[in-house]
C-alpha cells in the first residue's frame, strides 16, 4: 500500500525519488520532489548521484550541453527575443524536450507543462484510504471540536455561515483550526464580502493570514442591492499555522491555461502582464478557481458550493492520502470532493439533519461507509 509522502522512512522517499527519476528523467527536480516529497535540492543530489553511477543518462541541463540540444539546432531562432524569463526556462531539466515533443516555440510555456504534468502525476499516486477514511459527526465549534487531535489535519477547508451573527464564530474557527493543523497546515475558508474585515481581525487572533484567493462565480452574480453593487467572485481566505510551505502560491489572479482569453471573465489580468510577472510558472500555485454552472448542489441544499471548485483548491493545498476537515459540512461537498482526491475526511456540522445529509451524499457520490463518533 502507497503509505501518505509525509509517513515515508528516508530510505523509502529515495527509492520513490530514484522511482521517479527513472521513469521519467525529463521531470524537473521541483516537479519530482512535489511528486514525491522532500526538496527539488535533494532530487538534484540524488539525480546527481545516478547520472554519475550510470543510472540514468545524462541529460541536456548543464550550460554546456543545453545549446547542443536537436531541436535547438533545428530552430536557431527560437534564442532570439526570449525574454529573461525564457533565457532561464529554456536551461530548465526537459524544457527543450518538451518544446520538441509538443512543437512549441516559448520555453516558458514548456515549463509550464512539464509543471503540470508533475502536479498531474502527483494527484493521480495511487493512495489507498483505509477503512478510517471518513469520519462524519455532529459539533458546534463553539465547543472546540475535542473528537479532532491535535496537529492531525494537513488541511482545514470550509465554507462558513455568511451572516453578521456568525462572525464571532471565526475566532472559534481560528483557535481549533490553529490546535488540530499540523505546523504549515492551511486553513481554507471560503467567506462573503460583506464582512470580510471582522472575520479576517477574528482569525488572526489565532493564526497567520497569508492570502485571499478569489472564486469566480461567472454563472452566478447576485445583485446586493444595498451595496449598490453586482458580483462575480467569492473571497477565499487563506491562513496558516505557522509558515506556508506548500506549493508557492503566486501573487496574480489568472486564468487556467484551458480557458481561452476570450472566455476569462473581465476581473482577470491581461495575458502580457501575467507573463511579465510570471517569476517561477514551474512553482505556481493558481489562486483563481471557476466554478462550472452545475445547478446539482443547489438542489441539495441552497448554500451548497460546487464540487468542482472544492476539488480544484483540495488538488491545490493538500496531497493524496492527507487529512482535510470541514467544520462546517453542510451538505458535504468539501468532504465529497476530499474522498473523490484520495484525501481522508473528518467532517462535521451543528445541524444534524446535514451530517445526514453528507453521509448520504458520501455513500450515494464515493460509494463508501461512513464511521461516526
Ligand atoms: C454555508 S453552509 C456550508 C455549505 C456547504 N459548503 C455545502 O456545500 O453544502 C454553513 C454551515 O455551517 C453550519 N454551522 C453554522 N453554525 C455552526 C456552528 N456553530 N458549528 C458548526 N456548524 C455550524 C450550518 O449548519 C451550515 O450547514
């Protein structure tokens, strides 16, 4: 059985690593060490190693060897104009074999696939979950949620009442959130605009705000009368339990590589400025998330969330096999979406007739049993 990255002994991490690398000696040493755990500078060491054991060939990523690389011969010009950005991509591990593989002419869009396949890989290892895979009761966080140990929570995702009774409750969210989060955990919470302050001062009391990523909501713009205003996307606020240390998460909202410019949504930066920016595509992070015009949770509850958008920021902020929790399930697409990525679950509700409700929904979508305390 695939034990979860962080479980792995040193010894077994390196067999994954040297795994990895075998398989596929064209990954960068960022994409395999976010595949398999541990730092892109141990992956170098250990490519290092087999290179010069004669494990694997060597491979077109010095300065000197790079430049000898076919498809360069091939396309001379594809050196002229680059951008600082390109001079630095196109040195990257497998840049050039991407670019030859796929015909392209940027390396920076090479390396931003080959980055994508990495996370591509990562998200489809073979986790199996266990019998304690989902763990579904009913708790009112003002109580502190003691069924949940300490420091056993890779990531915290929610989506919290919106109205202005529930504020206070973000100061309870903020202290069983910074209790049950391993250290570098992250808390993921999905908030209204209306009082955005007040919850952000309620958090930080106990744990580090580190971003608001935004969910564009294009199929649904509610007119808010009273702010004289119409809206299209949803605050994510993002905290952590001491340091980040997670994918990088990059500082511009933009649009997945799969929509085309002309169906990104007016909020979003012009292409140009995106690519000007971009310092490190190969460690991004999206912060942007669309949500696809699926009307099935609606029916389900009125609050509910869609899946996709659930699954896209589990895929994001966690790794197969972690633990995510929702605090406040509703009706549990944050755990539907959790199981369906191979994450364990623990989640709950003050209202039963929800708990209810997820666990169905678990056992009709994932197809498993249910374990409640
Ligand atoms: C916005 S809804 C969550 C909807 C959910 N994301 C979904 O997709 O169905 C917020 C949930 O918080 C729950 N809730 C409100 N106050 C709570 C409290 N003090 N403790 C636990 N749950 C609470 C409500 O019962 C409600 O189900």
């Amino acid at each position: 059985m695939n034990k979860p990255k962080h479980q792995l002994t040193r010894k077994e991490r390196r067999s994954q690593i040297e795994n990895c690398i075998k398989e596929d000696p064209s990954l960068s040493s960022r994409g395999i060490a976010r595949i398999c755990g541990g730092s892109h500078v141990t992956v170098l060491k250990i490519k290092e190693e087999m290179k010069n054991t004669g494990l694997i060939d060597q491979m077109n990523t010095s300065e000197e060897t790079w430049r000898k690389h076919p498809y360069l011969k091939k396309n001379p010009r594809i050196l002229e104009n680059l951008s600082e950005h390109g001079k630095r991509a196109i040195k990257a591990d497998g840049v050039l074999d991407m670019m030859e593989a796929k015909k392209l002419k940027s390396p920076v869009y090479a390396q931003r696939l080959i980055f994508k396949e990495a996370k591509a890989a990562r998200n489809n290892l073979y986790v199996e979950l266990g019998e304690d895979a989902c763990t579904l009761f009913v708790a009112d966080i003002k109580q502190g949620l003691p069924q949940v140990n300490d420091n056993s929570v890779d990531l915290l995702l929610t989506d919290a009442p919106y109205d202005r009774g529930s504020v206070p409750l973000f100061v309870d969210l903020g202290r069983v959130a910074n209790r049950v989060l391993r250290k570098g955990g992250v808390l993921l919470c999905m908030v209204g605009q209306s009082y955005l302050p007040d919850q952000i001062s309620q958090l930080s009391k106990h744990l580090k705000y580190h971003w608001t990523l935004a969910c564009i909501t294009p199929h649904g713009s509610p007119f808010l009368y009273k702010k004289r205003l119409t809206t299209g996307w949803k605050p994510i606020l993002m905290f952590v339990k001491s340091e980040y240390t997670g994918d990088m998460a990059y500082d511009i909202v933009r649009a997945p590589i799969e929509i085309s410019e002309k169906e990104v949504p007016p909020h979003t930066q012009p292409i140009e400025v995106v690519e000007k920016l971009s310092e490190n595509p190969e460690n991004m992070v999206d912060d942007l998330v669309y949500a696809p015009a699926d009307k099935a949770e609606k029916e389900l509850l009125r609050h509910a969330q869609p899946l996709q958008v659930f699954e896209t920021l589990i895929e994001r902020f966690s790794r197969p096999g972690d633990c995510v929790l929702d605090v406040f399930c509703g009706s549990g697409t944050t755990a539907v979406a959790a199981l369906k990525k191979k994450r364990k679950v623990i989640a709950c509700d003050k209202d039963e007739n929800r708990v209810e409700m997820t666990r169905k929904r678990i056992e009709k979508e994932v197809g498993i049993d249910v374990k409640s305390i």
